[in-house]
C-alpha cells in the first residue's frame, strides 16, 4: 500500500506492534486479560499472606535474568514473573495480614487503575488531562465538604501522606516566614527567620513530619514533641505550655500538627482543644488524617473526627482506609490562596496567562509536575459502591480492633498497651512472673520473625517505652475474630518455643 509514493504499513510490527494505539487494541485486550487471569488465579490460591520468601534466596532469582534478552512474549513474561514476584509478594487481600497500613483493595479502584494507565493522562495541566483535572477537582471539593473546611477550601491529588505532611508544613513555613517579615521592623531574611521556627506534633506523630522539616531546612530538631496522656493522644495542657515556652523564648510556631489516628496507637487527638490553642497562638493547624480519614465515611463514627474541620491543612490518605489502591491520597487546605506557595510558573505548561484564562491546572497547587489521574479510582469507587459502603467496611476492621483487645485483655499470656479509636492493637507475650519475663523483648522480635517465615500471617512490630511490642493493623474486613485468636496462638507458641530453647541456657546461667 502506498500514499503519494510512500509506502504506508498496515500492520505494526517490530518493536511498534508494543506501541498501544488503534491498531494494537487486540494485543492490549490479549496481554492485559492474560495478567488479570495470572493475579486472579494466583490470589485464588493465595492460602498464606507471605511464602516466607528471605531477600537472601530471592535476590539471586532476580540477578539472574538478563536484561538485555527479551522474552518478546507476555506470557513467557508473566510466566517469569510467577517466580520472582507473584509467588512471594505480600498479599494485603488475606485476612491474616495483619501488619501495616496496607488496605485490601476495591475491584471498582482496580477497574479505575486499569483505565487510567491506559489511557495515562498527566493531571499537570488541562491540556494533558481535560476531564482528569475536573474530576480531580471534584473529589477534593467532596472530601473537603465531608471535612467541613468551607467553601474556600481546595486541594490536590499527592502521592501518600508523608508528601501532604510535606506540602502542609512548606506552607505553614511559608505564611510564618511572610508573618515573621512583616511583624519585624527591620528587614529580615529567610536565613534569619528559619532557625527560629518550630513545629510541635505530639510524640506519638509519624515519622515524615520530622523528615519534612530536615527537608525544609529547619533540620529535624525543629520538632517538638508533645508528651501524650494514657490512650496516646496529645495532651492540650502541655501543649499549651510549649505554646507559651516557644512564645516566652522568641520563637515561633509555625505549625501545630494534630494526627488523627497515629500509626502505632490509632488515636485521635483532642482536635477542638488543639484548634482553640492554634487560634490563641496564631498558629497554623494541620490534622494528619492520613489513617483516620477513613471515618469520612463512617456513618456512626464521623464525629471521631470533630474539630477537623477547624483545620488550616489536612492530610488524607486513601491508600489506607478508603479501600484505594497505592497511590491514593490528598492535600486539603482551608483557604485555596496559600496554594500559592507552591506554584511556579513555566513558560513551556503553565504561564500565568493561563491561570489568568482560568485553565484549571492541577500543577500549580502540587509538588509534583507530570502526576497521575489517581483519583479516578476513587471516582469509581465512589460512583460504583458509594461513601457509605467504603465507610462500613472501616467501620468493620474498627469494630474488629475493639473484639481483637478484649480478647488480648482476657488472654493472661499477652499484655495489651491501650484501647484504639481506629483499628490498630499493641501488644506483646508477657511470661506472668519469673526470670523469663525480662527476656520478653527477645521472644517478641523471635515471635515475629518465625511468625512471617512461616508466612501464616504477618504482623508488625513497634517499641513503646523501649519495650519490643508487636502491633495489628486491622484494615480487612475479611479477617475475623477467629483467625486473630488463631495468630495469637502461633505467636505465643514462637514466644514460647524462643523462651525454652534459646532462653532457657541464657536462665540457667543466670541462675548460676
Ligand atoms: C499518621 C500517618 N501519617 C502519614 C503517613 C505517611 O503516609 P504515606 O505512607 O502514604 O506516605 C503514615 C503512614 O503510615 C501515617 O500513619
């Protein structure tokens, strides 16, 4: 076939006939049905959450493929991937996965990924997105009603939690910098204002606020950590007093992190008494939601949450408690203007006459420039299952936390740290008297370890008061009572099995 006396190709061959376009639709139909049915059959026999895979044993699997040999077939590809990850990944859909904030995930999500890699809209700016950006848009303005931030909020798509706690406090440095300027009567730069900024979040806060502020050039000790009371929420009362310290000593607050539902602890601090605090202090206010976001949703537990809405910023993450597939998560603030401080106009994407046009784009509130159309699985989500279906399968894990420590408090082998608001519970195997109980840290890292070895579940670990503690993330549905007594049984079993093999000599040596 020709056109003017230049051959033109029917089909695409070679290296083209990989391009996805309107010739190679069929291959796409055939190489993405063929990975579905490869997860699909693989999680259908899924009967552990781990193989108990040792990166020692699985690294020299990866080494040995040689790169520069292409298979050129996806179904050799796939078969291949079989061996060096499918067959060992950690499988976050099975009810005994019980370690961190990794959520099984919706179909409807899933449905929303398949699309939007497909079609792999940028959501940097409207030319590389139209509808993306709008949808985007939408979502923001929902979550930021169901927060109660009022209508001058907005917001925008991040990829996780630690990026929104990072995008929060580059404002709030940003607006205490300007305030800071403005109040001195002699002119004062950056360099003069930033070592006098602190930020305060309670001790029990994630780790990417202190990161942020090593980021942010305030280096980490910028972070005051605020003493937490019994259920590890932050106390207002100390709050207050490094409110007035920081105010009494010249320096100044730029921000108040309050987290709703810490890592470890699941627990929500007082937001309305940090909030009345931040107005007295002239202080910005961001609420780490990253993991309590998910009682959005909730219709019996929203008011978990109450005072959030008097926020200035808020992190929202639902890679972790809407059921979203990694990466979903969000920025709100309060007033869209301090966005500002994030935009930069380039000649080649986004020149200011376009926001003085009005062409919504995203880039000009993100950190990020080329970024993906995440929030589309949400949209479906949404679309097809709806808020309330995404907030009573949290409601059930949180439900399930609650069974899970009453059954801790009555089991005499584990002592259990405190009752969460979310879905988390800390524990560890307590030997009830004797030498052995000072070797209760070691039997709970030993416990761990061979319980994930043995790939029968998966659990996290954390240290509370220098203690070695083991920790349940409850985010599936799926996981019931029965399978956490039965974790708990595999758990005291190791503990145990550590104690009397390994302990015992240690106890007889001792014992002189
Ligand atoms: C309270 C809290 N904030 C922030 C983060 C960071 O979120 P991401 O892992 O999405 O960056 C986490 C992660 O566990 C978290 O628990």
């Amino acid at each position: 076939m020709s056109f003017q006396g230049h051959p033109v190709e029917v089909r695409p061959a070679g290296a083209r006939e990989h391009l996805f376009n309107d010739r190679t639709v069929e291959g796409y139909r055939r190489s993405l049905v063929a990975g579905i049915d490869r997860v699909a059959s693989r999680v259908a026999r899924t009967e552990r959450p781990f193989s108990g895979m040792t990166p020692d044993r699985l690294a020299p699997e990866i080494s040995a493929i040689d790169l520069e040999q292409p298979l050129d077939d996806p179904a050799a590809a796939l078969a291949e991937l079989e061996d060096v990850y499918l067959r060992d990944a950690v499988y976050f859909h099975h009810p005994r996965y019980l370690a961190h904030l990794n959520c099984p995930v919706v179909i409807p999500a899933l449905l929303g990924e398949a699309v939007l890699t497909a079609v792999n809209s940028s959501l940097d700016t409207w030319d590389q997105s139209a509808g993306g950006t709008l949808i985007e848009r939408r979502l923001i303005d929902w979550t930021a009603e169901r927060i109660g931030l009022g209508a001058a909020a907005d917001g925008v798509f991040t990829s996780g939690g630690s990026q929104s706690n990072l995008q929060a406090l580059l404002l709030a440095r940003e607006e205490a910098c300007a305030r800071a300027a403005a109040a001195s009567p002699a002119p004062l730069s950056r360099s003069e204002i930033l070592p006098g900024l602190r930020i305060l979040a309670s001790e029990a806060s994630h780790f990417s606020v202190r990161k942020s502020a090593g980021l942010l050039g305030l280096g980490m000790d910028a972070v005051i950590a605020i003493g937490t009371d019994q259920d590890r929420r932050m106390r207002p009362a100390v709050l207050a007093r490094e409110l007035d310290r920081c105010r009494r000593e010249g320096l100044v607050v730029m921000a108040v992190v309050a987290t709703a539902g810490t890592t470890d602890f699941g627990s929500i601090d007082p937001l309305p008494q940090i909030a009345d605090l931040c107005v007295a202090a002239g202080t910005w206010m961001h609420v780490d939601a990253a993991y309590g976001c998910g009682l959005l949703a909730s219709r019996t537990r929203r008011h978990l949450l109450d005072g959030i809405e008097r926020a200035d910023s808020v992190t929202v993450d639902y890679h972790k408690s809407f059921f979203q597939p990694v990466s979903s998560s969000a920025f709100l603030v309060r007033d869209a203007t301090v966005l500002r401080h994030a935009t930069y106009h380039a000649d080649y994407l986004n020149p200011a006459r376009m926001a003085e046009q009005r062409i919504p784009n995203q880039v000009d509130k993100s950190l990020q420039t080329t970024r993906r159309f995440d929030a589309l699985k949400l949209w479906l989500t949404l679309r097809i299952m709806g808020a309330d279906a995404i907030g009573e399968l949290f409601d059930e894990v949180v439900d399930r936390a609650e069974q899970a420590w009453e059954l801790l408090t009555e089991d005499p082998r584990f002592e259990v740290v405190t009752k969460s608001q979310l879905s988390t519970v800390v524990f560890r195997y307590l030997p009830q008297d004797g030498p052995a109980r000072e070797l209760a840290d070691d039997a709970n890292l030993f416990a761990r370890e061979a319980l994930a070895a043995s790939g029968e579940a998966v659990v996290a670990g954390t240290k509370v008061d220098g203690r070695h503690y083991l920790k349940f993330t409850l985010l599936n549905p799926e996981t019931t009572l029965a399978d956490i007594a039965h974790v708990l049984d595999l758990l005291a079993a190791h503990a145990e099995r550590h104690l009397s093999e390994k302990a015992a000599p240690e106890l007889c040596r001792q014992a002189g």
